[in-house]
C-alpha cells in the first residue's frame, strides 16, 4: 500500500532542493539551503587565530552558532549546535591550520519540518563557499517512519508530528572516482554507507532503523549529485567572469 | 605525534604514568591490541553498577546511580499544577540536568557545562518518547488539577558516561516515587496532607485504586542505554573520561524493555559507522539492558 502524501510525493521523493553560495559579503562563506519551505542561511568566518579555553590547540576548532527565526536560545538550539560542530569536526581536515577558530553561523529562515538536515547541508556549502579543508561532504537526510512501517523521506512539520518515530541521518557524499569500485569499500560496505551522524526520535524496531538507514543511502546519492552540479555550475560562472 | 622510532625507545625507558599522559593513545591501543583496557575490563564490559533509591527524605522520589565513578543523584519533586487546555488529563514533567563544579575540573562556576544543555534535552526527549511515564495517571482532577513532576538529576562526579548514568537515576527515581497524599478542600483546591488525619474535613477525590496510601507509577518500557567508543575495529563499552577524550566517536543506544529502540545517538566523530558496528553496539546495548533490569529489580525488592 502507497502512502499518500499531502504535497503528492511519492515516500522516497524529496522536496525540490535550492542552494545559492556567497550570497552575503562580510562572511568568508556563506550559503542559503532550501528544501521545499524549510530553509536555512549559513554563514563561515574563519579561520581565525586562537582557539577558545579547553581545546586541543594542535588542531582546529569549529563554533557554531544557531539562531532560531523566533524566540531565545534554549536547550533545543543548543543540542543543534553540539551536533552540528561535532559532524564538521569529523568531515573538515583538522590538522591544516591548527590553533585556529572557524565560525558558522546557522540563521533559520523558516522551518517546515526536516530543519537539522537542511542546516547541516547549508553548512557544509558555506564551508566550500569558504574553502576551510574538508575530507568529504556530510549530506543529510530525514527519514521518518510511518504507523505501517512505511519509511517516508524528507517530511514536512505536519508529516513529521504525525509520525511515530524519525531519524535525522548524515553520511558522507557519493563519490565519483575513475578508479574501480573495490577500491572505496571499507568492512566490506562503500565508504558512503557509513553513518557521521544520526539522532532518533520517537520509538522504533532494530530493523526499521535499518530500514530508513537504507532509504537514506538511496537518498545521498541523488543529494551528492545535486551538491556536485551546483558546485560546478557556479565554478562554470566564475570561471566565465573571471 | 612525533617520531615513532623515538618513542619506542623512550617507551622502555619511560614510567607507565608518564607514557599515558604523552602519549595516550598508544597507551590505549597497546591495551586493546590485547583486548583489554587499562583497568582491566574486557571490551564489551561495562563498569560495576549501584543504584541507591530514597537518599533525599525531602524530595517525593530519589535515586543515586553510581556507574563506575560517574555518579548522578535523581530527584523529583512533585507540584499541583492547572493542566493545559490542549491536554487536561494529562500531568507534565520538567528535566533539568546540572553539572556543578564540583563533577569536573573542567566545569567553572558560572559558566554552565557545554555537555549540560545537550544532555538535559536528551533526556527529556528519550523519557518522554520512550512512553515509560503515562503522563495520565498524573490527572487528579480532569482539567482543573494535575501533577507536575520536577525531575532535577546532579552530576556529582563526571567520569564519562553521562547519559547513560543519568537516565539509569532518573529511572530510578521514578520507581522510587510516592506521590503525597492530598485532599480537595471546600474552596476546591488542592490541599496537601501530611499525617492521613482529618478526614472528616476533607473529601479524598483520587484514582479508586487508591484511598489514603502514597501512591507509586506504573511504569511500563523502562529505558536503558548504553555508549560506546567505536576506535578503528574496535568497540568499547562504557567509556571513562580519560577514553572519551582519546578517541572521540561516540554511540549510544537506547533500548526498552521489549528490545525496541528509543534512540541511537551518534554525533559526528572521526570513524563511520557502519551496519556492522552498529549492530554490535545494539547487541552490547542488549546485554547491558538485561543487567540494569535486574539491578533495578533487585533495588526495588528493597
């Protein structure tokens, strides 16, 4: 049985995704990140000298700031925070400029549902926009699950209340090599398969967290695609200017 | 990290103490090559577990969970309170997490823990997703009075694990709780009573289930998580302080009683995880899961 959805995608269709880079002045990056209603503006400063109290000065450090549209910062904005500097520290290369903070500024534009994916996709196009060092990308993903055990990807606000149970996933991006296959496969998966981030709500079985883990590595791959060509459709502009 | 040749040899010369503070992440790997850790705990194993109810005569329920030398004191504190109008039968709880000074060199007075926040919110979105309180039977009279639980966890002593020590006492509490004995008076208010005297005055209006004794939650898909270190192949179960600042990749599973999963939290980290490492940590989390069962068993036998 489908499951019908009130915008008319099908269970495994995204939202139709926008992003534009350098589009404010004074930061050294930034990006805005939309998917459907949902979206967010990311803004890099950095890297600059020193890093705060109780870090490791041998490598760089991340801070971010979250922003919320409306109301004070609380737990919630908090929580966004610590996980959105731990998935940057684990895709930026932290040894190139060490002893060195970097700012992202996180402004939440309007939140239709799937908010920590979106935020985490406009960061990491601000970190390019930027060119602080990265490993890989971090591509996110919502994956909610439905009362049948249907996974549903990238729900809106109404979608995401009425589920029982949803996971915000982030995995590296797809990468696209000359080299064969086997040459990117680590414990016998792709390297693209492996999870940064994951953050769950709600309850749900062992196996329908495989599940939407499933439906997510599906869903990476059609983001990765959509990252590379506006990366390269902006590279194609400047290099036209220039 | 410093030549390895020179290493080695200052390896042979040096004091064990002084290699673990230089370089503590061969120390570490040096242990795990031979499947164990520097105090002596095979990798799946997690530290020795207490869990104490009713230390704090004036809060309504109390825990101390003590999970190696983490420490956590649980208290609740329960307040008559008007429901909202979107749920008049249903009670509330607020969590409050706090990590004073006393818990961690790292830790200054007046400038709250980055930890703290993060696991406050974790907490309360696991306990009230995991559906182990009825926010029901807090009701008292429909629409007009409720109880609200102030649940209010300390950390006494930081040594990793946070989480996992902290839901253990905030579980705890909650089988400890008694709810207090109250009345409706004439005006229509809650009236606290302290001794179960005067019952001519007062009209008891409570659940028909019980009549003048402290009342106890049922509390149904308890809860129990478990972190772990994911470090190359290896895995490592409940982390110390020392371990979690080594190798930074953390993963905590949560699981109910009947084995469905309340959370799995990974916040970035250096290693991917991927289906394999995961379901060993659901399978170590399993493990653990049937271990706290039984010591919170055995605590409420007490």
């Amino acid at each position: 049985m489908e499951i019908d959805r009130v915008d008319g995608r099908t269970p495994n269709q995204l939202r139709p995704l926008a992003c534009s880079r350098n589009i404010l002045h004074r930061p050294h990056g930034s990006a805005s990140w939309s998917q459907g209603d949902t979206k967010v503006l990311a803004a890099v400063y950095g890297p600059k000298a020193g890093t705060k109290k109780n870090e490791n000065a041998e490598k760089a450090c991340f801070e971010v700031i979250w922003k919320p549209k409306t109301g004070q910062i609380g737990k919630v904005e908090k929580e966004c925070e610590m996980i959105l500097k731990r998935t940057i520290q684990s895709i930026c290369v932290l040894t190139v400029n060490p002893n060195t903070t970097t700012s992202v500024i996180i402004q939440v534009v309007h939140d239709d549902g799937s908010l920590l994916p979106c935020a985490i996709n406009a960061a990491c196009a601000a970190l390019v926009d930027a060119g602080i060092p990265m490993k890989h990308l971090a591509v996110a993903i919502c994956c909610c699950l439905a009362d049948n055990g249907y996974v549903v990807l990238d729900p809106n606000k109404l979608e995401e209340k009425k589920m029982s149970a949803f996971a915000y996933l982030v995995f590296p991006n797809t990468t696209l090599s000359v080299l064969p296959e086997g040459s990117s496969v680590a414990e016998g998966e792709p390297v693209e398969h492996g999870i940064i981030t994951s953050v769950t709500h709600g309850v749900m079985s062992v196996d329908d967290y495989f599940l939407c883990v499933e439906n997510g590595h599906a869903a990476t791959a059609s983001l990765s695609a959509f990252f590379r060509k506006n990366f390269q459709q902006s590279q194609r502009d400047s290099s036209k200017a220039g | 990290m410093g030549l390895p040749d020179s290493s080695q040899d200052l390896s042979t010369e040096m004091e064990v103490d002084a290699f673990r503070r230089i370089f503590p992440l061969r120390f570490f790997e040096r242990h795990l090559s031979e499947s164990l850790r520097p105090d002596a705990r095979p990798l799946g194993k997690a530290r020795d577990t207490i869990v104490n109810p009713g230390l704090v005569s004036t809060a309504d329920g109390s825990a101390l969970a003590k999970i190696g030398s983490t420490t956590m004191l649980a208290a609740i504190r329960m307040e008559v309170m008007t429901p909202s109008t979107d749920s008049p039968d249903e009670g509330c709880i607020a969590l409050e997490f706090h990590m004073p000074p006393i818990c961690s060199p790292t830790v200054r007075p007046g400038r709250p823990a980055d930890a703290a926040p993060v696991i406050s919110k974790r907490l309360s979105d696991t306990i009230l997703s995991s559906g182990m309180v009825d926010l029901k039977e807090l009701c008292l009279v429909s629409g007009k009075a409720a109880w609200m639980g102030y649940l209010d966890i300390y950390c006494l002593n930081a040594d990793g694990a946070l989480f996992d020590a902290a839901l253990l006492s905030a579980v705890a509490a909650f089988s400890n709780l008694e709810i207090p004995v109250v009345a409706l008076n004439d005006n229509g208010r809650i009236v606290a009573i302290s001794g179960g005297k005067d019952e001519d005055n007062a009209s008891i209006i409570e659940k028909k289930a019980v009549n003048k004794e402290k009342r106890k939650l049922t509390l149904k898909n308890i809860p129990f998580s478990l972190t772990c270190i994911l470090h190359k192949n290896y895995i490592l179960a409940d982390p110390t302080t020392e371990e979690e600042s080594i190798m930074d990749t953390l993963v905590t599973v949560v699981l109910d009683a009947s084995d469905q999963m309340v959370s799995l939290y990974k916040s970035g980290g250096t290693v991917l995880a991927y289906s394999s490492a995961v379901k060993s940590c659901v399978e170590l989390a399993r493990k653990r899961a049937k271990e706290l069962k039984q010591i919170l068993g055995e605590m409420d036998i007490d």
